[in-house]
C-alpha cells in the first residue's frame, strides 16, 4: 500500500471519529437543553469528552 493510501485511509479514519463525536455530543447537549444546539456547543462537548479520558459509549 502507498503512502498516499495510508493517508486517505488515516483521513476517512478521522472523519469518522469526529462524525461520531460530533453526533454524540449534539445528541447528549440536545436531550439536556432540548433545544437546537450551535455548533460552538457541540465543539465545547467533543473537547471536554477527551479531557475527560475519551469517547463516550
């Protein structure tokens, strides 16, 4: 495998994380405040869900 695919792969990897993190968070600050949350919210949760030791189940 080339570099250049190792990279594509460690690209699609890393979008899917903070797919993830980003749909958790938003779920978990929507079900709090019940309303639309701003995406400024949702970066606030995904940083302190790796301060805090990492991903959420």
């Amino acid at each position: 495998m080339s570099n250049r695919s190792y990279a594509e792969f460690a690209i699609a990897d890393a979008k899917a994380l903070l797919t993830r993190l980003a749909s958790q968070a938003g779920a978990r600050a929507l079900a709090i405040s019940r309303r639309p949350v701003s995406l400024p919210e949702v970066r606030a949760l995904i940083a302190a869900d790796i301060m805090n030791g990492g991903l959420p189940n």
